[in-house]
C-alpha cells in the first residue's frame, strides 16, 4: 500500500467519520511512516540475534518468513465497519484509523521483505511464492481503494 492508498483510504474514512480531520491527513500519514521505518530497524536489528539462533536458516529463508509473518496478518476486512454500529462515532473513527495503520504496516513490512527475495535471491526457493504474495497483495490494495471509493463516494 503506497502513500497515496492509504491517503485515499484515511479521506474516505475522515469523510464519513471526521470530516474535520481532513488537515491532518499528513500527520497521520508521518506518524505511520515512522513506524514502518521503525519496525523495519528493529527487525534488522533482530536479524542478527536470529541468524545465530536458527544456524541453518539462509537469509532468503529469514526474509520470506518475516514477510509471511506480516502477509498473514493482513486482514482487509477490519476496515469494514459493520460490527462496530454500536459504538460511537468517534470509537468508530478511532478503530478505523487504527485498524488501517495496521493493515499498513503489515502490507508494507509484507512487500518489503518479499521484494527483497524477489530483487536480491532469484535463485531461492521461495521466489515463486514470494511473486505470487506480492501480487496477491497488490490486489488487495486495489480492492480496498475500490471499496473505500464506492462506500465512502
């Protein structure tokens, strides 16, 4: 999910939610980036500790795992709000906004690490899947932006 999805997705989630939050649409936008870029840093951090745990596991492996890690918590339909009618509005907001930074986050921490064994292990063995994910992701991310746009106009 690219910077203009998630922009996307956060205006239809503000227009029927919080209209008024529509300025802040970076800010969030920032905040989340951030986190990518943090998670990011503490894996590869991680990365070492974990290489010398599992002395057999290739790096290729390393990567698809933690990208499936994250491709497994992908669940486009924590955006739908239907189950949370009975909440206020502001809860609702609140869940969504959290929700689709989640789902974010798991996108973009998923592609990540299946691009790198797609761009830097042409050989490994889990090439084909990782392919296969990522376009999967991709369509995901299409059909959360035609959802927002004909739910939320």
């Amino acid at each position: 999910m690219d910077k203009n999805g998630f922009i996307i997705i956060l205006k239809h989630i503000n227009k029927k939610h919080s209209p008024e939050l529509n300025n802040e649409l970076e800010t969030v936008y920032n905040e989340i980036l951030r986190i990518f870029n943090n998670t990011l840093d503490n894996l590869n951090k991680n990365m070492v500790k974990d290489m010398k745990r599992y002395e057999n596991l290739k790096i290729d492996e390393y990567f698809y795992l933690i990208g499936y890690k994250y491709y497994l918590k992908i669940n486009p339909k924590q955006l739908e709000n239907n189950y949370l009618e009975t909440f206020f509005e502001i809860t609702k907001y609140e869940i969504l906004i959290k929700s689709l930074k989640k789902l974010y986050l798991s996108f973009n921490v998923s592609e990540h690490y299946l691009n790198k064994i797609i761009n830097e292990y042409p050989e490994s063995r889990y090439l084909e899947e990782a392919k296969d994910r990522i376009n999967l992701l991709n369509y995901w991310n299409n059909e959360l932006l035609k959802y927002f746009i004909k739910k939320c106009g």
